[in-house]
C-alpha cells in the first residue's frame, strides 16, 4: 500500500464514521485533499494556493482512493479558504459495486 493510499484510506474511514464533517489533509507539496461523506456520495476536493490542482493529480488521486471510483470529472471552483480547487463526487463504494454488477 502506497503512502497516497494510506493517507486516503485513513481519511475515507474518518468521514465515513463522521458523515458531513470534511476530513482534510495537506501533502508536503501544499495539495489540500478534502473528503465529505453524504448521503450521495463522497465529495472529494483537491486545492491550492493561487493555481488549480493539474489532472494528473486528481486522476492520481482517484487511482489510489481505497476502491475503484470509476471516472469521476472535477468541476473548477475557487472554495471558501480562497483556494484553486477541483472537487466532484465520488460514488460510494456500494454504489459501484451495484452498478458494476449489472454492466
């Protein structure tokens, strides 16, 4: 398990038993990555300061999420701390499942 993967993990449990509280973790590199659960799904945000996240960052964040996401298109938004960030909604882990059970 990488320790991108560690990181998610631990946070995706932590807002899973916390519905509606946003986890947030900052890398060293100053990648803010915010994960809510609800009801819905999981909101997922990446963010920096004064640029937005690159693709490859969230495409590399949706590989190492704790399951498979499917893909997940990023909405550009400038959040309430001011910063660039992508964010999207990412299907819970049952709902994938579902759907992948009757593709």
């Amino acid at each position: 398990m990488s320790a991108l993967n560690a990181l998610l993990t631990t946070q995706y449990h932590d807002a899973m038993q916390r519905a509606q509280v946003t986890q947030r973790r900052k890398l060293k590199n100053g990648l803010h990555i915010d994960i809510t659960a609800h009801a819905n799904g999981i909101t997922l945000k990446l963010a920096r300061d004064e640029q937005y996240p690159s693709m490859s960052e969230w495409t590399t964040v949706l590989n190492h999420f704790p399951y498979f996401t499917g893909k997940v298109e990023p909405v550009k938004i400038i959040d309430s701390d001011k910063r660039h960030a992508l964010t999207g909604v990412v299907p819970r882990r049952e709902q994938v499942a579902h759907q992948m059970k009757f593709e």
